[in-house]
C-alpha cells in the first residue's frame, strides 16, 4: 500500500522535466502561475519575512523617587524631571519594538495564508526542487525565530512597571502640598507626577499590546513550521538513485575517509579533555567499577531468581533488583560511547557531529543491550516474566547483530549533516539509511520466525510477520524514489514508536509480576484466615449447642472472590498501559500525519458562552471521540477497580471486616461521578444548564426517595463507623441477634431463634443500639443466692467464691465478686457476679454455677431456705375456748 502511494505521488512530480538549475524564482513562478488561474487578481509578490525577534539588551531604569524627608523640592522636581526622561524614552522604544511585531505579524499572517493557498491548489505536483526549497524555508524559521528569553523579559518589565505605578501614586499620596497652593515649585512637582504616572500608564499597555503581538507571532511561526513539516513529508526531497549517485557515492567515502586527519583529532580530544575533564574522569572511573563488578552483577541476577514462584520468600522486590541489575550491565557499551562523544565535542564540524552521533548511538545501546540482557538465561525474561524460550534464545543470538549494524550507522549518519557532507546525503544518506533498514528487516524476520516456531498456524502472527518484515524494505523503496525524508521521519517515528511499545511492555510485566506476587500472597492469608474463622465458628456452634440458642451458620463477610480479583487487576493493568502506549503513540504520529487531525476540523455542533460578545464554543469529532473514550475508560475502570484496589491496597491495611467492601463502593461512586462531569464537559454540556435538572432530581429524591435515600447514606455510615461489625452480637428495638450481612440499604440479624430480621439501617443510626461484643466480648453475668438465717456468712462468701473460679466459663480478669446484699423475709440474699468470654455462655453458666451453688451449700450443711409465712387466726369469740 505505501509503494502504491508513493509511486503514484512521485509520478507526476517526475513526469515533467527537472531542471537542477532552476532556483526558487522559477519553481514558485511555476506554482503562482497555476495559482493564478483560479484567482480574480494577481498575487502581490513579497520578499520572504524573516520572522526574527531579541530580547532587548537593557531595561528600562526604575523611577527613581527621592526622599521626602532629607530632599528639597528642587531636588525631588529634578529626580522627577530625569525619571519621567527616561519613561518617555522607554514608552517610544516599546512602541517602536510594537510596531515592528505587529508588521512581521502582518506580513507572516499574509505569508501564512498566500503560501497553504498555493500548496493547497497545486497539490502534489511539485518538483524535487521545490521540496528541497520548502526544506529550506524549514530551516530557516527553525534558526530565526522569537528568542526564548524575550516573553519573560516583557511580563519582568511588566510586573516592574506594575510597581512602580503603584509606588508613584503612593509617593503622590505623602507628599505635603504646602501651605501657599498656588506656590510654583509644588505646582511644577505635581505636574511632573502627574505626567510621570500617565508615562508608566502608557508603558504598561504598550508592555501588554507587545506581549500579545509576540504570543501571537510565535504561535504563528510554529504553525507555519507545522504547515511545511506537513507538506515536506509527502514530497520528494532527493533524485531517483541513478549511475550518478554511484558516482557521488565514492566521492561521498573519498570525503569520509580524507576527514581522519590526525591532527585535527588531536586538537578535538585536546580541547574537550580542557572543557569536559571532570566528566570524562567519572564516567571512566564509572566505567571501570561497572568492569569490575560485572561477575557479582552476574551473581546478584541469579541470586534474585531463586525466590520467585515462592510464594513465603518471593517479594516483588527480587524483580525490582534484577532490573537494576540488567540495566547495570547494558551500561559500560554506553559508557564507551559516551567518553569517546565527549573526547570529541570540541572538535571541528565533522567531529563534532560524529559525537553527536556517539550520543544518538549510546542511547539506541542502551536500550538494545538492556533487551539482552534482559533476555539472559535466568534473567528476567526467563524467571520473573515467563517469556517464550524460543524468542528469549532469538533476541541472545540477534541483538549483537543488529547493535553490530546499527551502531556504526548512527555515528556515520550525522557527518552528512554537516556543511561538508550536505552534497553526499543523497548517496552516502541514503546507503547508510539502505542498511540499517535492511538489518531492521532481517532482525524482525528471525525474531518473529522463532515466535511463529510454536503457532505456525496463527494468521495474525503472521500478519505481523510479513508486516514487520516488509515495512522496512517499504521505506527503502520509497527512498531510492527520491522520498528519502519521507522515510526518513517514518523509520525513526516507527523506531520510536517499537521502543515506547517495548518500554510500556516492560512496565505491563513488572505490574504484572507485582499484582501476582501480590495474589499469591493474599491466597495464602486468605486460607489461613478461612481455616481461623472456620476454627472460631466450631466453637461458637458448639457454645450455642450448649446454650440452646441459634446462631447463622454463616457470617457474610464482604469478600470478593480470588478468581474476580485477579481477572479485575490484570484488566485494569492491561487498560492503563493501553492508554498510556495510545496517547504516547498520538502524540508521535499526529505532528507529522496531518489525516489524524483531521477529526479537530469536523465541527458537529457548537455551544453558546456565558461571556457577552464571546464566540460559540465548537464541539468536533475529536471531542466526541474523547467523550467517548472517557465513557468507555470510565465503565472498563469501574468493573476492574475492586481488584486492583484489593491487591495493591487494601490488603496492605489492617482492616475490619466490611471497611474494604465500604472503600471500593464509595471509590467506585466517586469514580463513576468523575467520569460522568468530564464525558459531559468533553461534549460541551455546561454545568449552569443542568442546574434545574439537577434541583428536579434533588426535589424528587427528597420526597419520592427519602428513605431510600437515608437507609443509604446510614449504610455508609455504619461501614465506616463500624457501630456493628458482621459477627457482633446486639440488641436493637427489643431485638437481640447475631449480625449476619451488612448492605447498603439494610442489615440483617439472627436472633436466638435463628429468625432472620431484616432491619434498615436508618434505625441503628437513629435508635439506641447495644452492641455486646464491639469493643470487648466479655459480658458481666448476676446470680442471686438466698440461705438460712444463722448461717455462717463469712463461709458462704468462701464457698461461693470458689464455685466461681472453679468454672471454666468464669474469666479471671475481671475477678469474680460475691456480695451481701440485703436481708429478706426468710433469707439472707447474696449476688454473685461473674464474668463471660462470650454472651452465649451466658445460659450455660447459670446453669452449671446454679448446680454447683445447690451442692456446694448442701454438701458444707448450709440451708437455702424455702420462702415462710407466719399465718394468725383471729378468734372472734364465736367459738367456745378449748384448752
């Protein structure tokens, strides 16, 4: 497909004669004459704009403003006459800068438009010189331009300036007029102040005038550099490879060779060891400990292999060192090329470059040899990531190959930069740009064949084969057509684009290996936590048993599923570095593609301002397909977030039971209403037109939902607050249960009974609650005993007290206590107050301290008595006295 492009393109561009003598005024002749066809009037030629701006090389002086209490009038009027000289003299140089930048506006603006019309009506049917004049225009915006430091320069003389009219008026405001106001010198001191501060006035909107005009016209030179970036990428930029460029190659090698001359070398090393010894020594003195070391970087890589797949030892940690350690032994390929660019940055044009080329070069090593390394036997690639063996054994046996081609390329390359080797970039570029491709093919075919060697049968692996193998070899084709920049910028965009990919990957495995150390790991506290609980449940079936009264048979702990969990956070792994590989990828491409902005120009609708006068908002394409891209992020994240937070924060934290499920239900709320206010500002709903909806819905939830709505609402309350926990034992209402579930609208109880009551839960929020084991399990439990007056009490304390410890249900702490407590009609009352682990021992107790109590006073001859009554007959004399 790209062959068929760029031979269709360069058909009509080389169907026409091309006369190399030919310069700028005969090509855009032959443009503006096409041009001038279609156009009513004639273009008025003008000379090229060369849109170029400094910093001015001195600001204006500050006003200075004597002192009212040491200096005579005379003194502050000569002070003010100077300040407001030298105002005067800013405020018309201002002005006159003004001036200058509001014309080269004018005339790039006039440039702008006169040039895209041409490009625009004559298409692709531009010669090679016309590109290579293009590319010069390019080069020339790119070293003329705004200088860097000229916008902070006007906001520093702006915010001065903004002082010192402030200054001004307070010294206008102290001084002291006098008392004769018609005195001379007090006059002329007013009027200076008064013309001072209407001088700094005008400076500070000449200032603010200037600073626009600048802002205006560099935005509009880089629009233009973009406009011929565009344009130059689909035009040729050389002749088609003929006899003639063979030649130009010998003579392009001739060169090359004939600028190894020994002395300027010596005078290049000279030099830059003069300005760069510092950080030629430490990058040689690094480089020798990284020699030095190499063996124990070997060790330590293994060493960090052993525990992996362990799931007591292995730490994400163990990864995290291996990488250091990969990265450490790709380091002393770069080092060398990093010295030897140094050793030659000071050198003459042709060095120079070549160490240019050192620098581009110690990077692509970099990354190639922390690949290989990486691709080790027992490296990362191997233990820690799983990778196909067949592909880690592939990029071993490659790699030095391709650092072996590469490499001396990326040196070479930069010398036809220069102004030497300008004439040899189409012969020795274009051999230099032949090879690497070539080598970038050959690699891409061994590595994906030893992929394929296991899934011969996959069409998309071999999709990717062809594709990777054939692009490559694409671009050199293009480039021996004459669109060697084309190439070019494609290669490197594409070389770019495989490193971001490769490097995302990396991130993608190591989060990867992360959140399954991380699994494993809570796998493991989860059995251990489910064989505690299952533990904990026989005995409180065992104590219910024991006291007659029902318990659930399950608590409903809010748990996700481990299977879930790890679904949901390899999910949401694989999104964010979607995203984050898509954007890095759009932002490369959309520059020099000029088709993927087209979606910013498809306007679909517009929406009105609140500002008075202001210009409809456009909503395009684009915005619409990042609206929708936010509602699709916003729905895969909700259903992917509780996993990940599971695995990488809340099982870091200590928390109750049902404070986890309460995070993840208020993050995934607060995540949903997030997206849903960027979906609606991306499309252009404005939030002061949905106020009425939003007070319908707030009307309409206050009287149709209120309930609902604060059984909700006392839901999250009682997750965070944790009144009630899953397992508590409380009594509510006259209701006294086991809390099995807690939802958001109600919580469920089991009452002794094992009756399920459903309460909502506005009513633990708003009624009395007794929560007998939130705090502490331990429940005070009273026994009255009643013996026989005449008995011993001080014993009966004694044996009381002993029947108390003697039971396995009493707790020691707090100690058991037995009390006399009042005098009945027939007895001696005592309490007996004990202590239980747990309100379900409750019943059990008193029945086996009851039994105890009744033996223990009947075995020590002490009498419970039975209630008495004394009963009196009256005798009313009805009956006779019997004796």
């Amino acid at each position: 497909m790209w062959a068929t492009i760029l031979c269709l393109a360069a058909m009509p561009a080389y169907a026409q004669p091309d006369d190399e003598a030919s310069g700028e005024q005969t090509s855009e002749e032959g443009v503006e004459a096409a041009t001038e066809e279609k156009k009513a009037e004639p273009e008025e030629a003008r000379p090229a704009v060369q849109p170029e701006l400094e910093a001015e090389a001195e600001s204006p002086p500050q006003i200075q403003l004597p002192d009212t209490e040491t200096a005579d009038i005379r003194q502050q009027i000569q002070s003010l006459r100077a300040s407001l000289d030298q105002r005067l003299i800013a405020v018309e140089s201002t002005r006159n800068r003004l001036s200058y930048a509001e014309s080269l506006l004018n005339r790039l603006q006039d440039e702008y438009n006169s040039f895209e019309l041409r490009l625009e009506k004559a298409g692709l049917n531009l010669t090679g010189n016309y590109a290579n004049l293009l590319q010069q225009r390019l080069e020339r915006l790119q070293q003329q331009g705004i200088a860097e430091d000229l916008i902070r320069d006007i906001e520093n003389q702006l915010s001065t300036t903004r002082e010192e009219q402030l200054r001004l008026e307070e010294f206008e405001a102290i001084i002291d007029p006098g008392d004769d106001a018609r005195d001379q010198l007090r006059s002329q001191r007013a009027s200076l102040i008064r013309q001072l501060h209407k001088a700094v006035t005008e400076h500070i909107q000449a200032l603010n005038e200037y600073f626009n005009t600048v802002s205006a016209l560099q935005e509009r030179v880089e629009a233009y550099q973009t406009l011929l970036q565009q344009r130059l990428f689909w035009l040729p930029s050389a002749p088609v490879v003929s006899a003639g460029t063979l030649t130009e190659l010998v003579e392009a090698v001739a060169w090359f060779a004939n600028q190894f001359r020994l002395d300027p070398l010596n005078d290049a090393i000279g030099y830059s060891i003069q300005e760069r010894s510092g950080a030629i020594a430490f990058l040689t003195i690094l480089l020798a400990l990284l020699l030095i070391k190499r063996r124990a970087l070997k060790r330590n890589l293994k060493t960090n292999s052993r525990h992996v797949g362990n799931v007591g030892h292995d730490r994400i940690e163990h990864t995290l060192y291996a990488f250091t350690n990969s990265a450490l032994l790709a380091l002393p390929g770069v080092l060398v090329l990093a010295i030897a660019a140094l050793l030659l940055m000071e050198g003459n044009d042709f060095f120079s470059a070549l160490s240019g080329g050192m620098v581009a070069a110690a990077l692509v090593t970099l990354l190639l040899a922390f690949i290989h390394n990486v691709a080790r036997e027992g490296g990362l690639g191997d233990t820690h990531f799983h990778w196909h063996i067949d592909s880690l054994r592939a990029l071993r046996r490659e790699l030095p190959f391709l650092l072996a081609v590469i490499i001396p390329i990326m040196v070479i390359m930069p010398t036809t930069a220069t102004p030497d080797g300008s004439e040899f970039v189409d012969s020795l570029g274009r051999l230099l740009f032949t090879a690497v491709s070539i080598a970038l093919s050959t690699f891409a075919h061994r590595i994906l064949s030893a992929v394929r060697a296991d899934r011969p049968e996959s069409k998309h692996l071999l999709a990717l084969h062809a594709l990777a193998v054939a692009t490559p070899l694409v671009l050199v084709v293009a480039s021996l057509l004459g669109y060697h920049y084309t190439a070019l910028e494609l290669e490197r965009n594409l070389f770019i684009s495989i490193c971001w990919i490769a490097f995302n990957a990396m991130l993608f495995y190591i989060g990867l290996r992360a959140l399954s150390v991380r699994e494993r790991r809570l796998t493991l506290a989860r059995l251990r936590e489910h064989r505690e609980a299952q533990r904990k449940l026989a005995e409180t079936r065992e104590a219910a048993e024991s006291s007659g009264e029902g318990v659930p048979q399950t608590l409903d702990m809010p748990e996700m599923d481990l299977k879930d969990i790890n679904q949901q956070s390899t999910a949401l792994l694989r999104i964010l570095v979607s995203v984050i590989v898509i954007t890095g990828l759009w932002l490369l491409w959309a520059s020099l593609i000029p088709a993927l902005q087209l979606f910013d120009n498809i306007t679909l609708w517009t929406i009105a301002t609140d500002l008075d006068g202001g210009n409809p908002l456009p909503i395009t394409l684009g915005d619409l397909l990042l609206a929708l891209f936010v509602g699709v992020g916003t729905v895969l994240a909700v259903r992917n977030l509780p996993g990940t937070l599971e695995v990488m924060v809340l099982s870091r934290m200590k928390l109750e039971p049902g404070t986890g499920y309460a995070i993840t239900t208020l993050t995934t709320y607060t995540l949903v209403l997030v997206g849903v206010v960027v979906f609606l500002g991306v499309i252009g709903v404005q939030w002061s037109k949905l106020q009425w909806l939003v007070a319908a819905l707030g009307v309409g939830l206050g009287f149709g939902l209120q309930e609902i709505v604060a059984n909700f609402v006392s839901g999250i309350i009682l997750l965070f607050e944790r009144p009630i926990r899953v397992g508590d034992t409380v009594t509510i209402g006259g209701i006294t249960g086991t809390v099995s579930r807690i939802r958001i609208r109600a919580t469920t109880l089991v009452d002794w009974d094992r009756k399920e009551q459903i309460i909502p839960n506005k009513t633990f929020v708003t009624q009395d609650l007794t929560n007998w084991t939130l705090s502490d399990s331990i429940t005070r439990v009273v026994l009255q005993v009643g013996v026989a007056y005449g008995s011993d009490m001080d014993q009966v304390q004694k044996l009381l007290t002993e029947v108390a410890h003697n039971n396995e249900r009493v707790v020691d702490d707090p100690s058991p206590a037995v009390f006399c407590v009042g005098l009945g009609d027939s007895r001696v009352d005592f309490e007996l107050r004990v202590f239980v682990k747990d309100p379900l021992d409750i019943m059990p107790l008193s029945h086996e301290i009851n039994t105890a109590i009744t033996r223990t006073l009947h075995e020590a001859g002490i009498e419970i008595p039975f209630p008495q009554r004394d009963i009196h007959v009256r005798d009313n004399g009805a009956l006779p006295h019997s004796s």
